[in-house]
C-alpha cells in the first residue's frame, strides 16, 4: 500500500497526482513556475487538475493491466498553461508505476507521446508501432 503524501509535492510547490484520499502516485520536484496538483479520481474515471475554479481532465478506462487513456479536456480559461501536457504526463507516470500498459486513444496524449519517446516502454506493444 502506498504511503499518503506527507509534504513532498504539494498544490503550490510542484506537480503531482494523487488518488481521492491523499496516497502520492507521482510528484515532481518543485518548479519556478507551479502547476496544481492531478488528482486521480479513479471513481470517475480520470485525471483531474483544479485551479480558479476550472478543472482540467485526463479521462481513461482501466482494462486489466491496461490504462486507455480516452480524451483530454482543458477548460478555455486554463489553456496554455500547458496543463494538457501535465495531465498526459500524470497518466503516464501512473500508469508506470503500477505496471500498466498504455494505450493512447486520445490524439492529445499521441502527440505528447510523439514528443517524449522516454514514455515508450509503458505503451501497449500495439500503439509503440504506431508512433514510432
């Protein structure tokens, strides 16, 4: 069981994704530029990423030891913070360190992968074909 996030990355301080009850999944360092923390929200089904009253979402579908990352959508107000990128990366990185494999049926997310190759490995062997 994962141990709950006890300071580390916070809202504020650096980027991280945490599921519904405060257990770290994945946190950066803290940034000179902070994102908002991504919450996994496991009972909805996706990634979510709050700030000003806005929220950010990496929909997916877990399928056994596969994460179907489905379509990302960031709200007009929250566009070009890069957040999409953020969102893609949480997916990702959860999906790594809990030995799923991905498969990227949003576009966003296969443009990202595209752009960081260093995310292969966790790709379904299917999709890395794809995008190579």
């Amino acid at each position: 069981m994962p141990a709950p996030c006890s300071g580390g990355s916070v809202s504020g301080t650096g980027v991280g994704v945490y599921d519904a009850i405060g257990y770290a999944i994945y946190s950066t360092p803290p940034m000179d530029d902070p994102a908002p923390q991504v919450v996994n929200n496991a009972a909805a089904g996706r990634f979510e990423l709050t700030e000003d009253g806005h929220t950010a979402v990496l929909e997916y579908e877990l399928a056994g030891s596969r994460l179907r990352l489905m379509h990302t959508e960031v709200p007009p107000e929250l566009r070009g913070r890069k957040y999409g990128d953020v969102l893609a990366r949480a997916g990702l990185e959860h999906a790594r360190g809990n030995n799923l494999k991905v498969v990227p049926f949003c576009p966003f997310v296969r443009a990202f992968l595209k752009r960081h190759p260093e995310y292969s490995p966790v790709l379904d062997e299917h999709w890395k074909a794809q995008l190579e």
